[in-house]
C-alpha cells in the first residue's frame, strides 16, 4: 500500500475531562471518499475539526502528506472546509466568494476571476458570479461553498454535515454531485455526515464512529453486510438481533472464503444453527440479520429453516413490504417483495442463507 | 376596533399627547414672527432660523457638538468593536469579569461620571475642553457600541471567519476583509447611537467645558436670558438631527436583520 496520505496517529480530544474523542489511529489514502458517520455527540465534527486545524487535539499527531501538521493554523495546512452553515461571506458577490482564497494566495486578478469562474463552472452555478450571495437559494450557496473550498485546491477536502439543510431530492443530487466532483478532481475528500444512506451512496470507505470510538471502518457493502459490532449493524439500517450461545466451535469447512476463519454451532430460539466465524464454546454471542435477508422460500439446500412465525403488522412502503412479526421467543422484522402474499394473522414459513448471518461477541 | 379596546386607545392617546405636546409646541413656535414664544401664534415665519443661522455663538457651537459626536462615537465604536471581539473570539477565563466592567458604565449616572471625570482631569492637569466632553462621551457609549456590537457577533459569523482563515487569511486579513465588512450595519448603527446620544448631551458637556462649548451648552445658557424663538429654531434643529439619526439606526437595524 503507498503512503496514505493522512495519517492519524493516537489522536484524542477532551473536553473539561469528558472524552470527545478516544485516542484513535485512520490512514486516508489519496484520492479517497472517506464518510465519517455517526450519530450526534459521535465525535466525526471534532476529528473533522482536528483536521481542518479548527480544534486542538489533547494528545496525539495529524500527519498530511508526510508532514506533520498538529500544531499548524487552518490556512497553513493543504486543507480547505465546506461548512454545514456554508459561512460564505455575505457581502461578496458570489465570484469574489469563490476567488476569496486565491486572493489570499497574491494570485493576479484576472487570473483568480478566471478559475473562480471555472469553479462555479464545475459546480454547476456558470452565469451566476455576479450575484449576491442573499440571492441564491440553499441548494445554490452550497455550491458556491464547495466551489471556494475546492477552489485553492486543497490536497484534503473536508465537508462537515454539507447537504443537512437541504431537503430530500437535493441532497440526493447533491451527493452525486460529490462524488462526480470527486473523482473528476481527484481529491482527497472527507466528509461528515449522520445519515447512513448517505454515507453509503457516497463513501470509498465508511468509518462509522460512536461515543469517539471506531466502531468499524470499511467500504459501505462490508460495513453494512458484515459489521463488525452491534452498534454497526443496528446504527447502518435495521438489523434483526438474534440471542444465542455457542455450543461448539472449530475450523470452518476448508476453502469457502469467509467461513474460513471458523465456524460455530449457535443455540437459539430459532433452534441451534451453523454460524461462520471465531468463537468458544460456551460464549453468549449476537447474530445479526438484515430484514432482506429473510426469505420465504428455500433457495439453497443448506438454508436455515427458522420455523413459522406470526404476521402481526404489515406496512407497504412503495418498493418493498415491511412486515413484522413473532416467532417464540423473539420478534423478527422483514422486508419482503411488494407482491409477497401475505396478511396480518397469516403464519409464514421464514428461511435465511448461513452466508448472510453475522455472529458478534456480545 | 373592538368597544372594550376603546379605554386603552384613549389612554394611549393621552399617552402620547403628553409626550410629545411640549415638543411640537417646541417645533410650533420656532416658526413664531413675534418676539415671545409664547401664544397666539402668528406666522409661520423663518425669522428665528435666520437669526439662528445668523448667531455665530450657535453656529460655533454647533459646528463643536458636531466634532465631539463624530469623534468621540468612532472612538466608543472601535474600542466597543474591538472589546466585543476580543471577547467573543478569543473567550478569556475572566470573559464574565471583562463584560461587567465593561458594561459598568451604563448604570452610573452622567453626573457622577462627569464629575468624576472633572476631578481626574485637573489631578492630571487636563482641564476642561471638548477633548475632555469627547473622552466623557466615550466613557458613556463605550458600553453601549460593545453590547451592540457583541450581539451580532455569534456562532454563525464565527464560522465565516473560520472560512476565511481556512482559505488563508491572517487574523487581521480576516477581521478586515470579513468581519467588519460583514458587521458595517450593525457598526453604523453603534455609531449612529453614540452620536445621537453625544449630539444633546448636556450634564457631562457642561461640567468638562469651558470656552468652546458644545450645542446643548450654548442653549442653556442662552436660556438663562430669557425665551426666545430663536431658542426653539436651535431646539428644533437638534430635534430633527436626532430623529434622522434614529430613523437611519432603524433602517440599518432592519437591513441587518434581512442579511443575517
């Protein structure tokens, strides 16, 4: 692997002795997508702070490009910051907005005009320079912020909550736009956000974070098929939590990918079942399964039979049905077809692929 | 209307009747042709303007009043500026402390503060002069342009500091290029009402002047010599110097408000 561009080493930040963030490590590589996702009080916006040079870290080192810069103000680091507030300056037009850091880097006048237009060009605001700022609408100064950040071409660009104020078909062209930016530039963004679909439509890498902690770091389709903690699977969509005991535990069958790190036999109220992954014998472990991954017809020959069970809510959501309903012992959520044929009342017969069954200590 | 609202708009009425009755027979009789201000009213006449106009006493001492507002109210709103950011920005320990010096000065009466301005001015062998009245003056609106100005300093326009620092200014660029920009209307307005209030200050410009004096000193001591129109034309003038003053202050405040 080359050298990752940024390199977090041991970073923490306290507050009057509560723990913002925990002493953490995160390599960036260059070019990457990286989402910091977690819920509020998480600590993504200050480790997003710490990078930007905002927030002073209580213990350990920022590395960018090789350098170290814990110790260098905002405007010294290779890093620029779109605001969740946008912050853009309101007596600017939006072209001098644009052109503000070019201005401060003694780059001549028609030049810096030339590349603000260019900015708002790639942003998708051509024509609209002259305006002021109190004339666009939401969605609009959110351009122009991203256009000033990425104006100074920054090696690391960091975006804190960007698209929360706006409204849902925004944000969600918003985000393409991201990431169509993205990789038209090539930069190295890091973005924050609480939403985790938007985390998934956009992130390389998703480093899901809580009370200051890593949870689990990885590309969005391993994080949400294959998290590596309960907060995990629950905070990334909805997850059926399944109590259970290990009765067993040793090598998984030779040469089938992941289930060859081990596998144990799991007792549960479902009734014992074989589980990929590490354990001992006599440990109270979780599994995890997505309300999609519950099936009511037997593909394979090695599926698990989870019994029957009872329909006792049924919502059609468009797409898809989501359907609730008991089993002895424990309540199961699925998202079936919308032409699945069930009602209320009706007792169905529920099977899973072992493949898709996540086993997590407790 | 409804008939039970009728008591309250009447009282209203009175209310308002007597407030504002001695200023507009004040501005009435400023337009008198007589010699006394005093009814039947006869004219409208611009006699008492020209004489005003004609007074070079009055037009000295409107031209000082003028010096002393302007200077002593860019004073009070740069040192009230640079007091509310400091504080808002840089959030010393003794933040609390500073703002309740700070502010102090509101609760003290213009007599107390001039005359303890008097005292120490002769100990440092100052004296009395306009520069004492525009120190005096400083002394009242520092505390109002810093509570002005401290309230329009929040998160949000820390952020766009914050932005500009990111995109590489220095500390002063972006106080400069960003923060005072951003703050013009809210720094007028704080200019604007030290000035109106510098403009017909009496208690602390009487007590630290001596020869050269400001307007509301010149018209109480041409009081001393009796009613005249001419007195109510001065007092007219200032009148509608301070309500211009005001209205331009609303017209700012609301302007900012449209830009937050």
């Amino acid at each position: 692997m080359p050298e990752p561009l940024v390199r977090l080493r041991g970073i923490a930040k306290r507050y009057d002795g509560i723990e913002a963030v925990a002493p953490l490590d995160l390599d960036i590589a260059a070019g990457e997508f990286v989402v910091l996702l977690g819920p509020s009080g998480s600590g993504k916006t200050t480790i997003l702070s710490m990078l930007g040079g905002f927030t002073e870290p209580s213990a350990g080192a920022i590395l960018i490009g090789g350098r170290d810069v814990t110790g260098l103000a905002p405007a010294r680091r290779p890093t620029a910051t779109v605001f969740q507030d946008y912050a853009l300056f309101p007596h600017m037009s939006v072209r001098a907005n644009v052109a503000f850091g070019l201005a401060m880097r003694k780059v001549a006048a028609p030049e810096r005009l030339r590349r603000a237009d260019e900015m708002l060009h790639l942003v998708g605001l051509e024509g609209l320079g002259d305006r002021g700022v109190h004339q666009l609408s939401g969605g609009q100064r959110q351009r122009v912020a991203l256009a000033r950040a990425i104006a100074v071409e920054p090696q690391l660009l960091l975006l804190d909550e960007p698209l929360g104020a706006l409204d849902l078909a925004l944000r969600r062209q918003m985000q393409e736009e991201l990431v169509r930016i993205q990789k038209r530039l090539g930069t190295t963004f890091v973005h924050v956000t609480h939403d985790q679909e938007e985390a998934m439509t956009i992130a390389d890498r998703i480093v899901l974070l809580n009370r200051g902690r890593i949870e689990d770091v990885g590309p969005p389709a391993r994080v949400y098929l294959r998290p590596a903690s309960l907060f995990a699977a629950t905070f990334m969509g909805e997850s059926n939590v399944i109590a259970g005991r290990v009765l067993a535990a040793g090598p998984g069958p030779a040469g089938e990918g992941a289930a060859a790190e081990g596998a144990a036999r799991v007792e549960t109220p479902f009734g014992p079942m074989t589980v990929s992954g590490r354990a001992v014998a006599g440990d109270t472990v979780t599994l995890c399964l997505r309300p999609e991954q519950l099936r009511l017809v037997r593909l394979g020959a090695d599926d698990i039979r989870l019994g029957q069970v009872l329909v006792t809510a049924l919502s059609f959501q468009g797409a898809h049905l989501r359907v609730h309903a008991v089993a002895p012992g424990a309540d199961l959520l699925l998202r079936l077809p919308a032409d699945a044929d069930v009602a209320v009342g009706a007792t169905i017969e529920v099977f899973a692929r072992p493949a898709d069954l996540v086993m997590l200590r407790r | 209307m409804r008939a039970r609202d009728l008591p309250a708009a009447l009282y209203l009425l009175a209310a308002a009747v007597f407030i504002f009755l001695p200023v507009a027979v004040l501005v009435l009789f400023s337009f008198q042709e007589g010699m006394l201000p005093v009814p039947p009213f006869r004219g409208p006449s611009l006699h008492w303007y020209q004489v005003m106009l004609g007074d070079r006493r009055l037009l000295a001492a409107l031209s000082n009043s003028v010096v002393v507002g302007v200077l002593s109210s860019l004073a009070a709103t740069a040192l009230g500026f640079l007091a509310a950011y400091g504080l808002a920005r840089r959030r010393p320990r003794w933040q609390g402390a500073a703002r309740f010096v700070l502010m102090a000065p509101l609760t003290v009466s213009y007599l107390i503060i001039g005359m303890g301005l008097l005292i120490a001015f002769n100990d440092l062998g100052l004296g009395r002069s306009l520069l004492s009245v525009g120190i005096g003056h400083v002394v009242i609106n520092l505390p109002l342009a810093f509570a002005i100005v401290y309230s329009q300093l929040g998160e949000h326009q820390a952020n766009v500091e914050r932005a500009a620092q990111d995109l590489g200014a220095s500390d002063l660029q972006a106080v400069l290029l960003v923060t005072v920009p951003m703050l013009w209307p809210t720094l007028l307005a704080a200019f604007f009402i030290a000035f109106t209030l510098s403009w017909d200050e009496f208690v602390i410009a009487f007590l630290l002047s001596r020869f050269d004096v400001t307007l509301p000193v010149v018209i109480w001591s041409l009081l001393r010599t009796g009613l005249n129109p001419e007195l109510n034309a001065a007092g007219t003038f200032v009148f509608a110097i301070s309500i211009a003053l005001f209205l331009a202050v609303e017209f700012l405040i609301r302007r900012g408000r449209r830009n937050a």
